[in-house]
C-alpha cells in the first residue's frame, strides 16, 4: 500500500509541475502517462501478490511436512487392561452407594481402569429389569442387575465388555436383548453375543495412536443349544474345538489381519473347568487355533481361579483371569496390563490382587510376590519378575 500511495504522489506531483509550467498537455499524452503509471504499478502489485503467493506456498510446505516431524517423536506403547468375572450385584452396589467407586476398587486399581487406552471386562450376568419369573430354571445360579446400574461401567473407565460366557442369558432371550440395549445406552461396546449370529460374532475395532486394535469373544461353555446365536435368533458365539463355530472364529481372525489390515486382535474366550487351576485339554488347542490364525493375544475366564500363562509364537495366552468382582468370598486375582509395541508385538504385565468382600484392592509386598510365584508354577512357559513383567522361560 505504501508504494502504491508513492507512486500516486509522483503522478501528482508531476501533473501539477506541468500545468505549472504552462505546458500543453494533450489529454491522449496525459492518458499515455497515466496508462504507463498504472501498468507500472499493476506490474508492482502483482510483484507483491507474487512474494506473498510464494510466502503461502512456504507456508504450505512446512505443514505438509509437520507429519514427518510427528514421526520423529519417540513412539508412545498403547495401553490395555483386562480384567475377569465381574457382576455389578446388590452386595457391590451397596459398597458404591456408601463410598463411591473405591468403595468396590482400591484407587489405584481404579487408576488403572480410568487411565488405560482400552479397559476390558467380562461382564458376567445380564442387565434386565426382568423379574424372578423368567429366570432359567435349568441353571443353578442366575445373576441379574436392575438396567439403571449399568452407567457405573462408563463412571469405571471400562470401554469394552464380553458377553460370552455362561450368564448372560439367564433370565432368557429378552434379558440379553435387554443387556445389549442397555450397555448401548450408556455408550459401552459389547462383543461375544448379539442379536443374531452375525452379531455375536462381530468385532469391535478400535483406533489408538494409528494403531488398529480388534477384539473378539465367544465361550466355550454355555447352558444349553437354545443359547446359541443363529442367523434369526439372539444367542451367544460359541467356540466348541471341531464345531462350524470355532472355525467361523479362525476365519473372523484371519480376515481382520488380512483384509481389515488390523494391527492386534484380542480374543476373550470363556472356557476351562471351574474352580480348578488346571487347564482342560481343549484350552490349548482353542488358544493355538486362534493364534494360528492370526490372533495377538488369548485372554480367558470361567474358571472363577487364577489359571496359568502361557506364550505361543509370540503370543500371550492368560488361560484363566479368574473372579474379580463376582463374589463375596477372597479370592486372589488380577490385572493384565498389555503394551502394544510400535513393532506390534505385545508385552505384558500383571498387577496383583485379592477380591474378598466384593471389594478389590492391589497385592504388595510379600502377598504380591506370592500370587506371581503361584501364577508362574502353574504356566507353561514363562518367567515373573518382581513387577509382575512377564517373559518367555528360554
């Protein structure tokens, strides 16, 4: 603007020297000079426009190349925890009402269901307003909660539930359809069980830090076939070695990793025998099935015990995360906290604790120890450190 208020200044400074001077002026040379002006000072302007197009351009380029940059930042693991049987009964809820949250979770368990990337629980029981008569008269407990209770799961910082397991349908057909309604609700994804098959057998992905990270569920113990999903009816994905099922869960695996382009998957399987620290014969062939197919990572329960670990080409296999919150009775259990390496491989660790009372808090000290001690006795193939680290025994 100040060249262009210059150059005026001079065409009138010149105009008025002239008229002083008494010089004739014809208007086609007046109209020349003005003309050879203003083209002077469009061709400036356009200079102008030129430099700061060329500015805007640099600009451009520099932030086009902020990605790069952000790639030379030290990469960050991605967080995941996994926790075992929990049901959000009277006894739990009255803790809450009286205290809060840590009146069911010691604060630093809670820390880490509200700071982990992805939270992950087995949701063991299903959320209907359904009274006593619908309950399944075949199964010899049958654990419901009122649907108003299901927001605690989102106050927990829980992201994902299982609903593979042998509760969910204990009060029938309408309280697992009343399950998934609500847990949509409140906003909590659920996998392992739907409205049909292709329901129950759908993944749930999720994105973190670039990384694309899959979760599967299904159970190998249910009450009976009538709780199995089917093209037309709301059931459970079942995961019976040798059944159409188990395969349907090798094909869902591979096709994540190779057309989906996933980074993880994470299989919770609901299998084993109760109360026994001890693997049943089809554990294994169920855990190695899924990882031969692609998966990254065997999470199970049932067993309501801690059972062992075990690591397959590289992949973890916890066989048996045991109660967490599901009983009044003490129990040792834990935590799997897992880190996704920027190379996708998988490290995992274990937070120790004991839930008695319906009220879990962390192991320290010489009754942490004991529990790691226990958990590697009872493992295939790995070693426990005294921060719960878990490594493959070379």
């Amino acid at each position: 603007m100040q060249r262009k208020l210059r150059i005026i200044s001079t065409v009138a400074v010149a105009l008025l020297l002239v008229v002083a001077c008494g010089k004739k002026v014809t208007e086609e040379k007046t109209t020349q000079e003005i003309t050879d002006v203003n083209a002077t000072e469009i061709e400036q302007t356009t200079e102008e426009v030129t430099t700061e197009k060329d500015t805007v351009s640099s600009e451009e380029q520099t932030t086009d190349l902020k990605p790069e940059v952000e790639a030379d930042k030290p990469y960050v693991p991605i967080t995941m925890a996994f926790v075992g049987d929990m049901y959000l009964g009277d006894e739990l809820y009255g803790n809450y009402t009286k205290s809060g949250l840590t009146g069911f979770l010691s604060q630093p368990i809670l820390d880490i269901f509200q700071q982990t990337d992805i939270m992950v629980a087995n949701h063991e029981y299903c959320a209907t307003d359904l009274g006593e008569e619908a309950k399944d008269t075949e199964q010899l407990y049958n654990f419901k909660a009122p649907t108003a209770r299901e927001f605690l799961w989102k106050d927990l910082g829980v992201d994902l539930v299982t609903l593979a397991n042998n509760h969910t349908m204990d009060y029938g057909d309408q309280s697992l359809l009343d399950t998934l309604n609500t847990l949509d609700s409140v906003g909590i994804p659920s996998i392992g069980a739907g409205k049909n098959l292709s329901d129950a057998l759908a993944p749930e992905i999720k994105v973190v830090n670039g990384k694309k990270i899959a979760f599967l569920a299904a159970s190998r113990f249910i009450l009976n076939y009538d709780w199995y999903a089917t093209e037309t009816t709301p059931g459970i994905m079942t995961t019976y070695e040798g059944t159409d099922r188990f395969g349907m869960m090798k094909d869902e695996i591979t096709r994540l990793k190779e057309e989906e382009k996933c980074d993880i998957v994470c299989v919770y399987v609901h299998f084993g025998k109760e109360k026994t620290y001890e693997l049943t014969s089809n554990q294994p062939v169920i855990a190695h099935g899924y990882i031969d197919a692609g998966a990254d990572l065997v999470i199970g329960s049932h067993a309501h015990n801690l059972q062992g670990i075990e690591i397959y080409k590289d992949a973890p296999i916890y066989y048996n995360l045991g109660n967490f919150l599901f009983g009044n009775y003490k129990v040792d259990t834990m935590v799997v906290n897992v880190e996704i390496n920027e190379d996708n491989s998988v490290s995992t660790r274990i937070t120790p604790c004991v839930s008695q009372r319906y009220l879990v808090e962390e192991a320290v000290g010489d009754k942490a120890q004991e529990i790691y001690d226990f958990i590697e006795s009872i493992s295939v193939n790995v070693v426990i450190d005294e921060n719960g680290n878990v490594t493959e025994k070379k």
